[in-house]
C-alpha cells in the first residue's frame, strides 16, 4: 500500500450550503491545515456546496464571524485546485461570474477564480485522489 | 490496512459515531490496524465523560474509551472541541485533544480514511 | 449519481439503506443506478430498518463486508 513519502492527493468535498449548519465553516479549515502539510490538496463544491462561493455574503446581521471571506485568499494558502460543478450552478440560478475569486495569481496580480467543470470532469479528478474528506 | 476513521456527529443523535464503532470492531477482528480516529464538528461530544445514557443502552464514551485502552489514538480536534466547551477535564480517559493538524497525520500515514458524519 | 463510474461501487448505511427498499417512487433510480454499479447495502442498518423487500441485485453486506469493500477502494462517503 501507499508509503508516506509520496505526495499524497487530498480533495475536500463541499455539499452543504454556508451558515446555516456550520459543515462549510470547519470544512474550510481543514483546508487549510491540509494545504499547509504540504499534501496535493483539491477542494470541489458540489450541490448546494456552490453556494459557500457567492460573492456578496454578508454576516453582519447574523452576528457571526464571516468566515467566507478566507475564500477570497485561498491562493495564499497555496489552495489553487478549486472546483466548482457547472450543473449545480445552473440548478441554484448562480452565473459564474457570481462566484468569489479566490486569490490572485503570484506572477501576474490577475484576480483567480475556481474552476467550473462538469460532473464527468469532477468524476476524473476524484478517481485520482488518495484520500477524500466529505463534510 | 491501515485505517484511520472521522467522525463528524455527536452521539446518539445521528448514528455516524455507531456505525464508526462498528466498522472499527469488524476490521480488528479482520487483523487490520486503526492508525485513529478522529472526532470533527460535533462528533467532538463523543468522548465526555459525564455521559449517563439508559443502563440498557450502550454508552458511548465508554467504547470509545475502551478502544483508547487498546491503543488506538482517539483524538479531539482542539478548534472543533474548544467552540463547542469541550476541554480536557470533561474527557472520558484514554482520549486526547489535538489540532488539525493530527487529522493531516492520520491522512498522511493511513492507507484508507473513512468519513463518518450527516 | 453523475459521479460515478462503471467500477465503482455503492454502498448504502444508515438511512441510505431506506434507498434500496423496492416499490418506493425513488426506486427507480436505484435501478437505473444498478444497470451499471453494483450496489450493497448493510445489513444491520436494513434490520434496524425492517426493510423486508429490497429492490432486486441490491446485494447485503455486513460489517466486515464493508471493511472489504474499503480495503478494495478508495471509499468517498456522500454526507
């Protein structure tokens, strides 16, 4: 079986909508502690997942800490694989050009989105993975 | 193999944290290695020790606990556990309180890791 | 079901196993599924359930059937 020394493939997978459970919140952070072990780290939005990408969230009035705005510098944290399903977004009314950046690129200062794929293309990508941690 | 399980719902209320016991206790018998078990989200209150279910039905923490006992690493994420009050004087024994940082380790050193949750 | 492919396998636990009852107006999709996935679902779990009639080629497994099948594969669990 696998030795640790190799790079392993780590996705996330987020299917659950923002704020109103809090599965998208410690999702996010175990991106990042996953992204910071040096482990090839790919996080996909599936669903209703698609939603924790909408630009324009606003916690304000809830009163709770508005988490999603570690969205916008994944980059930073070295999290550049992030995908989003095109059919999810067309299910949930979302156009792409609603979803946040999620950093900006280190050479050209270009604003990065994620991904939009299709199921097939996500399906690829999850054949590939050596572990996948669903929230 | 070398199998390290997350389990991300507290107990009783959801059945994750059975069902993570019960594939525990099959791959054991199969001669197969737990590399640990790791409680994320709420499965953070299943290892407190002042848990008193029914005398007829299975108390959790204890099981837990005893697979602790065996050597297994059962481990309470720290940011997950803190947010809920879930500190080390309320923790069953044979349990420990970690960062993400373990779960990166378990992933890291285990050839399958199976998520457990809602 | 749109990430699935011809070598995977589905394994229903928990209320899932309520998916693979037979003569449910979901059951169809269970089918459809079955036409190219082999589909399990766990015994304890459709005991619990007293699931009686279960669609046909749903095949059932148990505990250490499970650990087998995540010995086999990759397991990917769809919370």
């Amino acid at each position: 079986m696998n030795e640790s020394s190799e790079v392993r493939n780590v996705m996330v997978v987020v299917r659950k909508a923002p704020h109103g459970t809090i599965y998208v919140q410690e999702a996010l952070e175990v991106m990042l502690i996953v992204a910071a072990y040096s482990m090839n780290i790919s996080v996909v939005f599936l669903d209703d997942g698609v939603y924790a990408l909408k630009k324009g969230q606003d916690t304000s009035e809830l009163g709770s800490k508005p988490f999603m705005s570690a969205f916008r510098a994944l980059v930073d944290w070295e999290i550049e694989h992030v995908y989003v399903d095109r059919d999810a977004l067309k299910n949930r009314g979302i156009n792409e050009n609603e979803l946040t950046e999620i950093g900006e690129d280190e050479n050209t200062g270009e604003p990065v989105h994620p991904q939009v794929l299709s199921h097939k293309e996500i399906y690829k990508l999850m054949q590939e993975q050596h572990t996948i941690l669903s929230f | 193999m070398k199998l390290s399980v997350v389990v991300l719902e507290g107990p009783y209320t959801h059945e994750a944290s059975d069902s993570a016991y019960n594939l525990i206790q099959a791959a054991l018998k199969k001669g197969h290695e737990i590399n640990g078990v790791f409680f994320y989200h709420d499965g953070v209150y299943n290892v407190t020790k002042f848990m008193e279910p029914p005398q007829d039905d299975r108390h959790i923490s204890r099981r837990w606990m005893e697979l602790g006992e065996k050597g297994i690493d059962i481990v309470v994420c720290i940011a997950a556990g803190l947010r809920r009050g879930i500190v080390d004087k309320i923790q069953t024994s044979n349990v420990r309180i970690s960062g993400l940082g373990q779960l990166a380790k378990m992933i890291l050193e285990s050839d399958r890791v199976i998520v457990f949750g809602d | 079901m749109g990430y699935l492919g011809s070598e995977d396998i589905v394994l229903l636990i928990e209320d899932g196993v309520y998916a693979a009852a037979a003569g449910t107006v979901k059951s169809g999709l269970i089918e459809k599924l079955l036409e190219q996935n082999e589909v399990y679902a766990l015994q304890a779990d459709i005991k619990a359930r007293g699931l009686e009639q279960l669609i046909k080629k749903v095949k059932i497994t148990d505990y250490e059937g499970f650990v087998d099948l995540i010995e086999q594969h990759t397991p990917q669990s769809w919370l």
